[in-house]
C-alpha cells in the first residue's frame, strides 16, 4: 500500500521523533533515579514490619488453634472424671459383692486357662433385664492372684457404668475403658472388641501405659496421657487419657479413653500447606503425634520413645526445646532448625508441647506482598506521569513538525488536493511552523490545477476500458454459467461435477467429504404417467429442497440422478447428511401413485471420497451401493460400511 494512504499520525517524522524521544527519555530517567531511591526506602522499611506482622500473625493462628483443637484433650478429661465419679458412686453402694460376683459367673467364659472374657453376645448385643448391653468387651488376662469377689464386682460395675455412659462418646473417642491392676481392662466400642481379641497371655501390667498408673509408678497419682503407641489388639495408632481411681489408698480401677493419631492428625498436626510441619511431644521425649507416616516397625515398640525414632528431625526438634520446659511459656526460636522458625508452645491439659515448623521462605513470600504492591505503584504511578508529559510533548513539539513532515510528504508525492483540504492548515496553528504550513496552500493550488487537466484524460480513457472490461466480464460469466449449470435445475451439471471431485481428490482435504450418488426412485413410472413437462417440474422443485437441505454442493448427474459432495469427517456424518437429504425429498410429498409409499422418494450411495482412487473409482463405488439401496426398496441411502 502506498504511503500516501495512511493518515499522518501513524508516522512520526524523523525529526519529531528524535526530538520527543530524548525530551521523553530524559525525563524518564531521572523519574527513575528518584522513585528508585523512594522505592528502595519504603520497600526496607516494609518489607521488615512485614515481616514482624507475619510472625505475629501466624503466632496467634498458631495459639487460636491450640486453643480451639485442645477442647478434645480436655473433653477426653472431663469424661474421664464423669467414668470416675459413676465408678465410685456404683463401688461405694454395695457392702457385699456376692450378687455381683454371681452376675461375673454368668456372664464371662475362661477361653483359655486362666484368661477369661465377657461373652460375645455383649458386644453385639444382648438383654440382660432389665439392662441392654451392646459394644461391652471383656478382658482377665493371667494375674498373680485369684478372682476375689471383690474384684468380679469391680468389673462388673465397670461394664455398667461404660454401658450406661459411654455410648454418648461413641463418635467422640476411638473407645472409653477401665483398665485395672490385676490385669483387667473393661472396654466399650462400636469399632473393635478389644477384649475378645487380646492375645490369650497379655499382660497388660508389664508395658509402660498401664504400668505408669500402678501406685509404685505414679505415687503422686496424677492423671496420664501417654505418648504415642500402637494397639496390637485395634490394630492402630493412639494416645490414652488415664485416671488412677483410688478409694482408701487402694487402686480400683483407670478411667481411660483412647484418642487414634487419625483424630489428633485432623485437629492438630494437619497442614495444609505441605512444607508446614506440626507435632506434639511430651517432656518425658515421646511422640505424640506427627502427620508423618509411621513404619510398622515401631508397632511393636510401645511408646515411642523420639531418641529411638530414625527421622533425626526429631532429636534436633526436642534438643532445642528442651531449656523451654522449665519455663513453660512459648518459645520462638529462628533458625533452630535450618531454614525454619520453631514454634513451641506449652499444652494446657497436659505435659505436651504443640511445635510448628514453618520454612522462613513462606514468611518472606508473604513478607514481600506489601513492599512489592507499593514498588508497584510507585512504578504505576511514574508510568502515568511520564504518559501525561509525553502527551504535552506530543501536542507543542512533535505534533506540529509531524504535521509539517506529513505536509510535504503529500506534495512530494503530488496530493496537491489533500493539502488544500487539509485539517492541518487549520489557523489554530500560530507558530512559525504554522505559517510554513499554510504557505503550502498557495503552492499546491497552482500545482492541482495542471495535475487535474491531465488526470481528466486518463480517467476518460480509464472508463471507457472499464465498460469494455465489464461487457467482457459478463459474456464470459454467462459462459462458464451456460457450460457448468444445468439449464433445467440451475444446479451444477456433471461437467462441473467431474471438475470438482477430480480438485477435491488432488487437495489435502479429501479425507474430509463424502460422495453422496442419488436417483429418484421410479421416476420413469412418474414420467409416463404423469408426463414430462411434470417430471421437469419435479426435478426443479427436488433441486430446490436438495440445495436447501445440504451443506455441501449439489450436482444433476444426469436425468434424474443427482450428486452430492458431502463435508463429512467419517461415515456417520455422510449418513445423516444422505438421510436428511432423503426426508427433505419426502417432506415435498409428490405424489407419485407407481411408488410403495405413494410420494416421490429418492435414494442415495454414499462412500467416503479415497484419495488413493480416481475419480471413476470412487463413483463407482457409489454406484453401487446406489444400486444395492433401490435393490432394497429404494427411499434410503446406504453408506461404505454399513451393513446392506
């Protein structure tokens, strides 16, 4: 396209142009240099309050968590007291334990010798008037003294009190029990019968859970969490709640409820970002609970002891808050462990602490967000002012010397009309440059008045090659018309079809259209009753709705077959294009008394066009199926492979 033909302020003229651009570039640079040295400023000063305000901020996440997720471990207390205070008031009611120990003897079974347990039927359940008892599981491991009567009521009022109980926790813990010294532990839980599948010769007394409660192990007799262990018997990952249950210095029984790591995963130590860690560790060095997977070779191990532990993030964690436990307030410790801030803080309901690592990169990533959004708009806000200056450089320097360079460029290439016409010799323009713009008024007038004698001849001569070209044109569209269209349809006729299939098997699209070959059916029937000049009519009224209904380009083949070049990329497209061409010839409803179904119907063979076969290949193909469908019946198509 010629130049002359873009408007001038697409252009900026050399001159213009350097001037603008160093004015600008100046300008911008030291911009630069001062909201650089702003941003600098403002950017430390930011960027370390916020990073002071991150750290606060996840301190109080941290602390509104621990006490928010505590609830459980002080609910776990609370209904432990509540099994206690049930417990005692039961214990203290009887004087003489020989109906209980009676209701003992009914009740349990000895399995193996010297292990008894409760009956099945009370944990799936069973109606003991006027009591129902259901989830109750039993357990009397081998002991160094006999079953007194004392100890059966024990166990006996242990199983009502959790029946009674105990089922208002069923959601809430893994189970609640009562373990006892002699080797006894009473159990309720919808999930596991702990006490019919305890190993026949456990006993209980020689690990650490139920030993830490025993008077020679706990004289001060405090309530226990332990840490973490597995349940051989429940086959899981949990912490146990115990409350020895003294009467007259003598150890009755613990009230006990377990809590599966699953549960404090879910409360505690979940993340949900994975580079933040938590977990909880007790002062005495076990681990509580941890969001890491635990190997099963730590199942046998009881309590896990952190220094016997293989992850060494463990030993270095409990290392570091070890100076912490004396003073039993919150430690924050950068760095402790490469890369991390350690986060520690005291659990209220027992000796745990709650730690968190988080990697100092997150700190620093959110750290960034409010010294980046004030560098930003600090940059946003040069970038305006900069646009605002190179608006006024723009309209009082570059523009007018754009308007002078665009001036001469017009007359250079003779456009003296446009400079007489032009906007920019509008007398807005009072400077110097505006008088030698409109100077060129005077100059391009004189000029106009020669260009304008000789282009008068040129364009007399030019329209009268035009109307010879015109003329030209339409004899030869009548031509290609009369040698490609079909005088009787107005569709393309066979030589334009064989044209176009042989084009279309030469392109690249060829995969991608389908040949649709159709006659009407018994259409010489129709002609010899109904007479030919009929039959036309039917052929162009056939020819109309065909063209209507199809998106590809329809042919008269000859007589009264008709072809189509179907855009279709498989055999199911190419068939309801055929099928609706069908039913468009039906919905005409010609009556046509020598057919089956009363009405005109036409019939179709479609293949999908191969560009490894020519053009005769392909229409024979066509043909034949043409041929296999009127066999059929006619009134249908019948498309390469499908069944005929």
């Amino acid at each position: 396209m010629p130049t002359n033909q873009y408007p001038y302020s697409e252009r900026r003229s050399p001159i213009s142009r350097r001037l603008s651009t160093r004015l600008l570039l100046r300008i911008g640079l030291w911009s630069l240099i001062v909201v650089a040295m702003v941003a600098a400023a403002g950017f430390y000063i930011a960027y370390h309050q916020a990073k002071k305000n991150q750290k606060q901020e996840l301190l109080t996440q941290i602390n509104n968590q621990v006490q928010y997720e505590s609830r459980t471990l002080r609910d776990a207390v609370a209904s432990a007291e509540i099994l206690r205070d049930s417990f005692l008031q039961r214990y203290q009611q009887y004087a003489d334990f020989s109906e209980l120990a009676t209701k003992f003897d009914q009740r349990h079974e000895e399995t193996e010798p010297g292990t008894w347990r409760l009956k099945p039927e009370f944990y799936h359940g069973t109606l003991v008037e006027p009591e129902f008892y259901q989830h109750i599981s039993t357990f009397i491991g081998p002991g160094e003294r006999p079953l007194s009567d004392e100890l059966k009521a024990r166990i006996i009022i242990s199983q009502q009190v959790l029946n009674e109980r105990a089922p208002a926790w069923d959601r809430r813990w893994a189970n609640s029990h009562f373990s006892m010294p002699e080797n006894v532990l009473v159990q309720y839980s919808s999930e596991h019968p702990w006490g019919l599948l305890a190993a026949h010769d456990l006993v209980m007394t020689d690990y650490s859970v139920v030993r830490s409660t025993l008077q020679q192990f706990n004289p001060q007799r405090r309530p226990l969490w332990t840490g973490l262990y597995y349940d051989l018997s429940a086959d899981y990952w949990t912490i146990t709640y115990q409350l020895p249950v003294d009467l007259n210095g003598r150890h009755l029984v613990n009230a006990s409820h377990d809590i599966p790591l699953k549960q404090l995963v879910s409360g505690l130590v979940r993340s949900n970002h994975d580079q933040i860690q938590h977990f909880v560790f007790g002062e005495s060095g076990q681990l509580i609970a941890s969001a890491e997977s635990l190997s099963a070779d730590y199942q046998q191990a009881g309590i896990l002891d952190i220094h016997k532990l293989t992850n060494p993030q463990y030993k270095q964690i409990f290392a570091q808050l070890e100076p912490a436990f004396v003073q039993q307030r919150r430690v924050v410790l950068p760095n402790a462990i490469p890369g991390q801030l350690l986060i520690a803080q005291p659990l209220e309901v027992a000796d745990w602490w709650y730690v968190t690592l988080y990697p100092y990169a997150e700190i620093q990533r959110a750290a960034l967000t409010t010294p980046l959004a004030i560098s930003l708009s600090a940059i946003v806000l040069l970038l305006a002012i900069l646009g605002i200056v190179s608006v006024f450089v723009n309209r009082f320097v570059a523009d007018p010397l754009q308007r002078l360079a665009h001036l001469a460029e017009l007359i250079g290439n003779k456009q003296y009309d446009a400079v007489i016409r032009s906007p920019l010799l509008s007398e807005d323009i009072r400077s110097e440059v505006g008088q030698l713009i409109r100077s060129f008024r005077a100059m391009a007038q004189r000029l106009l008045e020669n260009q304008n004698n000789l282009e008068k001849l040129v364009d007399d001569r030019t329209k009268e090659l035009e109307r010879a070209n015109r003329r030209l044109a339409q004899v030869n569209q009548k031509l290609d018309q009369m040698a490609h269209f079909d005088g009787l349809t107005n569709l393309w006729n066979r030589r334009a079809f064989d044209r176009d299939l042989r084009m279309e098997l030469q392109s690249e699209n060829s995969g991608h259209l389908a040949l649709a070959l159709g006659d009407l059916d018994k259409f010489k029937a129709f002609n010899d009753r109904y007479g030919h000049i009929a039959g036309d009519d039917v052929l162009q009224r056939v020819a109309k709705a065909l063209e209507a209904t199809s998106y590809g380009r329809v042919y008269r083949y000859g007589g009264e077959e008709i072809a189509v070049l179907i855009p279709a990329d498989n055999h199911a497209e190419a068939q309801l294009q055929a099928e609706a061409l069908c039913q468009a010839v039906r919905n005409l409803a010609i009556e046509h008394q020598d057919a089956e179904r009363g009405v005109l119907t036409i019939s179709f063979g479609v293949v999908q066009l191969d560009p490894n076969q020519d053009a005769n290949d392909n229409i024979t193909r066509a043909d034949e199926l043409l041929y296999q469908a009127k066999k059929n019946g006619g009134d249908g198509c019948l498309v390469a492979g499908e069944p005929l």
